[in-house]
C-alpha cells in the first residue's frame, strides 16, 4: 500500500505545478476529489484516484523526465502573467509533456533552463543544500580586476544577506565591456547581479551555462532537448549517494569536520607476565620421553664482575715537596747518536 501524502505533493509528482501553485489552486476551488471542491492543501491521500484539476481526471505519475531549454531573453519563468507578458510557456514547442521549471531566470536573463515533470526532483534539484554547481558568464560594463573576483572565494555580505562562497574569474575584454565567469552553488534571488554590482560594475548580459552535470552546449535558443533516462538515473544515484556540502563558511565548521575524522586504530595491550617468568608454550608429548617439560626461561649470562679500581693517590702536603717541586730541572744528557763520530784511519781534512 503506498505511503498517505499530501495532495499537493502528489500532483507535484504528477508534473501538474510546484506545490505552491497548487496550492493556490486549491485556495481558488480548482482541485477537487469525487466532484467536490477541496478547501485546505493538507488533505491526505494516498493516490490520485478521483482527483480533477479544472474538470480533468489527472494521470498516475510516470517516471521523472527532464528537459533542457535554451530561454531567450524577454521571457518570464511563469506559467502565466498578470500583466500579460510573454512566459516560457508561450514559446515552448508543442508536444511537450505538462513541466515545470528547476529554478528561475530573470526576465533579462537567458541561457540554459532545466525542466522537468516530477515536482519531487524539481525540489530536490533547488534545494541549496544539494550543492549543485549553477555557471554563468556576465557581460560587464565597466572596470573590474581578477584580484576582486579572487576575494569572493570566502563568500560576501550584501544588504544583510549573506552570499556564500563563489568561484569568478576574467575571460577577456571587449572594450569598455568584460566577460567574467562565475559560478555559485545556493542560487539566491539575482544573486549574480547583486554580486558584480556590488563590485561597481553593470551587467549587461547574463547567460547560465551549467547547472549541475547539465550544460547549455550548442542547443539553439529557444530549442528543447530532453535528457537521456540513463544520463538522469545515473545522476539521480550519485544524488542520493552524494553527501549534503555547505553552502557557506560559518563559524564552527571546523568542528563538524572533526567529527568525521578517522580515528587510528589502538592495538589492545596484554598484561605483563609476572617478574622472571615468560607464558608457557604448548607443552608437546613424544612417545617415550615420559611427561611434557613446561618451558623455562632460559638463565642469562652472568656479566663479568669489574675489578674495583685502586683509590687515586692523594697529592701531598709536605713542605719538602713543594721546595723539589720548585728546583730548577737538569738539562737532558744528549743522546750518543746525535754528534757523528769521524770513521777511523783518516783525520780531518786540512784546508
């Protein structure tokens, strides 16, 4: 039997909206179950039998599909619009399933946009605490150094909104204009343009390149592609398995990675043997030989005993010892070898 849940959770699986339009919906009687109109979002159910939306019977969600979508710049990410401007809606091409947006893109903002029919993954997908990498590339007027984008790596504070870390670099300069790169992970409301005019420079043009394992590439603007099902089983896999990443720097950090640390291993210490004595080994029997023998430490050479040293002879105090002390030395009689003796039978020469 499946789990009870709310019904603005199932139709979000359903792809009919996000949960809060449909619980808006629900506020403007255009839910009902068994023909009659639903009041509170916190009805409980455990399927979509019976269930209408404007009079029409909703399906059994399939499985999650998703799309990517080159938005053009002038588009709202709506479904509709009060004031009657043109939202992605209108320039989807027909055919496509019933979707709804991961995320938003400014009006003025263009570049890859991910669509899906499963309300659960478009969740999952936003969720700031999933960590997943959004990159975008912004045309920039005005002057802006590579030292500047470096600082943002620790995150910023705007206004009392607290950013966290960001990863930007220069590409190149056309002119007056720059190309910067840069790439968050929370995805806050204008938070790329927050940040670089923060910095003193406008934005002129904003265009998302990557959001997560999916990039933009070569698709055409305003052009649709759907997601290959394995490419988006492998990546919801490595979603479930992938742990949850911080997606700023607060203090006590620190102490959160301490607690995943290994911890070495300790080997168990064994009690000392009693003094003079090892562990017995396993006694062995040999026919014949009668009982075992336990092991017996065998007796360590006895180390040779030093002959004591005689006491060092004291000096003497004895007056008559320092008066020869104090007497002049005789000179050395020189050796009989040191003055060479004439050979005999021959004299000295004479001169």
């Amino acid at each position: 039997m499946a789990e009870p849940q709310r019904i603005a959770k199932l139709l979000a699986r359903a792809g009919v909206a996000s949960r809060r339009e449909i619980e808006r919906m629900i506020a403007d009687r255009r839910i009902a179950l068994d023909g009659v109109a639903l009041e509170t979002p916190a009805t409980i159910l455990t399927s979509l039998k019976g269930i209408t939306v404007d009079g029409q019977p909703v399906a059994a969600p399939e499985a999650a599909r998703l799309f990517r979508y080159h938005k053009t710049p002038g588009l709202l990410t709506a479904e509709r619009d009060l004031r009657g401007r043109a939202t992605i809606y209108d320039k989807l091409p027909p055919g496509m399933p019933r979707t709804v947006p991961v995320g938003r893109l400014d009006l003025n903002t263009e570049g890859l946009l991910l669509m899906t029919t499963d309300g659960e993954l478009k969740r999952r997908l936003e969720l700031p605490t999933t960590g997943l990498p959004r990159t975008y590339r912004a045309r920039v007027y005005g002057r802006i150094t590579q030292e500047q984008l470096e600082e943002l790596i620790e995150g910023i504070t705007i206004d009392g909104v607290r950013y966290g870390a960001i990863d930007a670099n220069l590409e190149r300069r056309t002119g007056t204009n720059t190309w910067v790169e840069i790439t968050i992970r929370e995805g806050k409301n204008r938070e790329v343009r927050r940040i670089l005019e923060h910095l003193g420079v406008e934005v002129n043009r904003l265009i998302r390149t990557r959001y997560g394992p999916f990039v933009l590439g070569d698709l055409p603007a305003g052009a649709v592609e759907e997601v290959k099902q394995h490419e988006l089983v492998e990546f919801l896999k490595s979603l479930g398995e992938a742990p949850q990443v911080p997606v700023s720097r607060q203090p006590g950090d620190g102490a959160l990675r301490k607690q995943w640390r290994i911890k070495p291993k300790t080997r168990e210490k064994l009690p000392a043997p009693p003094a003079g004595e090892i562990p017995a080994r396993p006694a062995r029997a040999f026919e014949g030989h009668g009982a075992p023998v336990p092991h017996k430490k065998p007796a360590s050479p006895q180390k040779p005993q030093e002959k004591p040293q005689a006491p060092k002879r004291a000096k003497p105090t004895d007056p008559s010892h320092e008066e020869h002390a104090a007497r002049p030395k005789r000179p050395k009689p020189k050796a009989s070898w040191a003055k060479a003796k004439p050979k005999p039978g021959r004299g000295p020469r004479k001169p």
